[in-house]
C-alpha cells in the first residue's frame, strides 16, 4: 500500500511502512498543536496534504519533516531498502524545489 505527500498540483507517493515511521517521528518532535494535528490526520488518511498546512506554520513543519527524513536516511532501517531510501530522497528534493524559502541556509 502507498501513502502520499500531496500538492496542489502532484504528490509523491511512499509506502506506507516508511510514511507512517516518518510521520510518527515527526509527530513525536513536534509540539505545536497544529503540527501535532497535521501529522495524525497524515497518519489517519495515509496522506500528507502539504499545502493544507497553516502558513504560519509550514516553513517550521517542513524544516522538521526534512531533518526528520534525514535522520531516517541515516538509520539502518533503510540501508538496505533502496525503494524507501529512493522515496525519501525523492519527498526531500521535492520539498526542497517547492519551498525554496524554507531551506535558505
């Protein structure tokens, strides 16, 4: 089964394991209500709807998802999983061409 990042205009699909270990990750670090709020509805319809998440609050979620899905490039969970660790990459880059303004250095 695969789970999605969705845009307003595309998504990127993953499978469900690995959403659900990053979303998860992510809910745990997170402590803004409202990002709490947007990783358990990830979690209940298997979908991250991007840009559904309030404005104030994108550029500090999308940040957090991205070291979260760095963290998981590290972790031996996915090393030997090249279709997770391609899917990571791809929501990483993804992301980042999307959002420019939340990953300025």
């Amino acid at each position: 089964m695969s789970a999605l990042f969705a845009f307003e205009v595309g998504d990127v699909s993953m499978r469900s394991a690995t959403f659900e270990r990053i979303i998860t990750d992510l809910l745990a670090r997170s402590a803004d209500p409202a990002d709490r709020r947007a990783c358990q509805d990830a979690l209940d319809l298997n979908c991250l709807w991007v840009d559904q998440i309030d404005a104030p609050r994108k550029c500090a979620f999308l940040t957090n998802l991205h070291d979260v899905l760095a963290q998981h490039m590290k972790t031996a969970v996915h090393l030997d999983n090249e279709v997770a660790v391609d899917e990571i990459k791809t929501v990483m880059n993804e992301l980042k061409g999307r959002y420019p303004e939340c990953f300025r250095s």
